[in-house]
C-alpha cells in the first residue's frame, strides 16, 4: 500500500478575519478621537447640524438654541470636534464659524469597512 499523507492543519485563523492591515498607533489614536468626539450626543447633533446646513457651515451663535446649551458649552465640544478634524473653524469677527470636514470621518468608515 501507498504511504498515506496528510496535510497540517493551517495555524492561521484568516479564513475568519477580514483581509487588510491593521491600524498603526498613529491611525488608532486618530480613529479613537473621532469616535470619543462623536461619543456625545450634543457632538453629534451638533455635527449633524453643521452637515445639513443649506450654505454648508454655521456659526456658533445659531448653534447653541437647536442643542439648548450655552455658548461656552457649545463652544467647548465644538473644540473637540475640530480636534478630531470632524469641523474647520474660521474666527470672522467675534464668531466662529464651523464647516464639516469629511476626510476623518470618511478614514474611520473606512478602516472599519475594508479592514
């Protein structure tokens, strides 16, 4: 009789896990303050607010009714929204006013998409 062979079973578990690479530290921390500036409700209205606009940005003075917070708060986790290169700001005078800055928010979908 012929010799039997057998194959090793593969020691990797890919056949489980989506293709791609993994984040670097860089990318990580840049994806985990996009996802901690969208942690809060009020960003993301916030966020959303500024998104939906007819002129494509607003100003901090007509952000603070639709979210009932003051202007120092609205100002605070607008802040953090350009932090995390969700928002640009542009000083005009005494006020701010934001725009939405897709490029951060598009990388986090997606690393989480094709990763």
């Amino acid at each position: 009789m012929g010799a039997m062979t057998t194959t090793a079973p593969a020691t990797s578990s890919a056949c489980c896990l989506p293709g791609g690479q993994p984040l670097d530290d860089a990318e990580a921390i840049q994806l985990a303050r996009v996802f901690k500036a969208l942690g809060d409700p009020a960003r993301v209205k916030l966020f959303s607010l500024i998104v939906a606009s007819a002129n494509g940005e607003m100003c901090v003075c007509d952000l603070t009714e639709p979210v009932g917070l003051s202007q120092p708060t609205v100002s605070h986790h607008m802040k953090l929204l350009v932090d995390a290169g969700l928002v640009t700001r542009e000083q005009r005078g005494r006020w701010a006013y934001y725009a939405p800055a897709p490029g951060p928010l598009l990388t986090a979908v997606r690393h989480l998409t094709e990763q």
